[in-house]
C-alpha cells in the first residue's frame, strides 16, 4: 500500500490464502489523518498581515508569525507531522509561468516538489490550479484599486466653480454678443430721433452692457421704447446670473471642493494609468471577466515582481495598484511609505 508521508517502502498489509485473506483488516485504511511525525515543508515569505517575518541584521529569520503561519501550525498539531519553513529562491513572491511550461517563485517550488505546503495568501484560481491544488477556503479577501488622491483644490479657483465650463462659455459670448445688440437696437432708434448719441457708439454700448453683467449702475438711461425693452431683458438676465453666482459661490467658498476621483473601472479605463500589481494572476482574471473595462485593463497592466517597486509610481500618479484591502490597510496604518 502507498505510505503517503509514512516513510519509504512498501508495508505488508494481509495475505491471500485459500481464497481468502487470513486476516480481517481494512484494506483502505485513512491515511490523512494522521501523518505520523512526518516532515512536511511549507515555502512562503514576508507579506503582511497575512505573515510577518522577524530577521537579525544578516537576513536569518527569527520568528515567523501571522494568521496562516498560525493555521498551518494548527493543521500539523491535528494531524501529526512537522513542519520546516524554506522561502522562494533570490526574494522570489508567487512567481509565474514561463515559457517552457515551468514555473518560479512559490509556484515553482511546489511544481518542482520542493515543498508541500504553500502559504502567502493564495487565491482560488483556475490559473493556479494548472500547478497546484487548494484547500477549502478558509476566509475571503476583498481586491481594491489604490490611487494617488489629488489634494483640495486651492480656494482661489473657488471663483470659476459656481458655473460648469460650458456655462462659462455661455456667459462669455453673452457678454460679447450683448454690447453689438445694444448698439444696433439704439442705432435704430436713435434714426427715429429718440435715443442717447453715447448709446449709439459700439464702445459705449459695449461698456454699458459689460457694467450691467457686473451690477453697475449707469445714470445715462436709454430713451427710446424700443431700447428700454432691451435694457430690460437685459437687466433681468444679468440680475439672475449675478445671483446665481453669488449664492454657488458662497457654498464653493465654504467648503472644499474635491477633485474628480475615479468612481468605475470605465473611468479607469479612460484614465490612461497603468494598473500595477505583485502578481500576474490577475491580468488573466481580467482577461476572463465578462465586463468589457476589465478586459481591457489588460493592456495597460504591469506586473511587478518585488512588492516595493509598486509604490514609487504610484506616489507619481503614474500607476494605479491593484492589492488586498488588508494589505493596503496595513500599508496606510504603518504609513509604510
């Protein structure tokens, strides 16, 4: 019978004589729940909070803790076998695929049998499952996108925010367009021997309107019907436009205006920036994901094998990083960089 973990050879188990066996034994017995002492060797690596790794100053480890460091200890009390701790080769993390069908890192290491057990909060994958196999989930881990956040923008841009940019413009070539009708329409009636002659200058009509847009009161008064009409659609136009201004401006002046943040993965997407992450895994869950914004995430993607280089472009604005929500958490509480 196999001796899974019970040492090499081969055990006898019963003899078959007389068409029968001359002992009543079962002939499967369970062979995992108890290992026997045997020496299993578990690969992983430093990747808080999952697991920590205390080191002297020449890199020897001195303790080893955290919650799946925890766990396989629990398993190997349960089921009796040892337990010896080794890390991937040249500060390898998970590792990855390559192109003749072999594997480094943590993968490679369980591939090429060099160890039994892999702990670094693993994932349940289908890209993963070409390698190894997993155990029943144990707990759930969120996956979140980490970006640069833009800081308020400065109070005095507060001026331009009452009125998006396409209003902006409204008012702009409402002021523009305002003066050369005021001085038409007083042109006009100015013919009929009833108006003002400085009405009847484009500059003056043009600065008799542009004081209007500004609230200022002028003590030339058009004469004329047909421009007091004018001036007064004009007047009402300018009035509500002052007002509404002035009551956005207020609560612009109040409160801090946040920058616009990306809210779905279109916008980020659209943003241009790199998606970076520790592992390749995932571009080959984007690339299976039935929402077309993840899909195309693929293309911007970038694996980084150490985990401290995701951090500089990110600092840059230059990448956005794709982690586990405790793993940004625990980097935002240590306030790691």
């Amino acid at each position: 019978m196999n001796q899974l973990y019970w040492g090499p050879g081969v055990r006898r188990i019963n003899t078959w004589y007389h068409h029968r066996f001359t002992r009543q034994l079962d002939l499967f017995p369970d062979k995992l729940s108890d290992f026997r002492g045997a020496v299993l060797k578990v690969s992983t690596f430093h990747f808080a909070p999952c697991n920590f790794f205390h080191r002297a100053e020449n890199g020897t480890v001195l303790l080893r803790y955290g919650m799946e460091i925890e766990v396989v200890k629990t398993v190997a009390r349960v089921l009796n076998f040892t337990l010896t701790f080794t890390e991937p080769p040249n500060g390898e993390t998970w590792g990855e695929e390559l192109g003749n069908g072999s594997w480094y890192g943590l993968m490679g290491q369980l591939q090429r049998q060099e160890a039994d057990i892999g702990l670094a909060n693993l994932f349940v994958s289908s890209h993963w499952l070409q390698v190894v196999d997993v155990t029943s989930p144990y707990r759930t881990e969120m996956m979140v996108f980490m970006a640069l956040t833009e800081p308020p923008l400065p109070r005095w841009q507060s001026l331009s925010f009452p009125f998006h940019q396409w209003t902006w413009l409204a008012v702009l070539l409402g002021l523009i367009v305002s003066g050369p009708c005021l001085f038409l329409v007083a042109l006009a009636s100015g013919r009929c021997g009833g108006e003002l002659r400085n009405l009847q200058s484009l500059s003056f009509a043009w600065y008799y309107a542009f004081g209007m847009h500004f609230c200022e009161a002028h003590t030339s008064l058009p004469r004329s019907t047909s421009t007091q009409v004018f001036v007064l659609f004009l007047w009402l136009y300018t009035m509500i436009l002052t007002m509404v201004y002035s009551a956005n401006l207020k609560s612009f002046l109040l409160v801090k205006k946040q920058p616009t943040v990306m809210q779905t993965l279109q916008d980020l997407y659209e943003s241009g920036l790199e998606v970076s992450a520790g592992v390749e895994l995932y571009r080959y869950e984007f690339a299976m994901s039935s929402n077309p914004y993840l899909q195309r995430l693929t293309k911007v993607y970038r694996y980084y094998d150490d985990l401290e280089k995701l951090f500089p472009p990110l600092l840059q604005g230059r990448t956005v990083n794709l982690l586990p929500r405790s793993y940004t958490d625990y980097v935002h509480q240590e306030q790691i960089y």
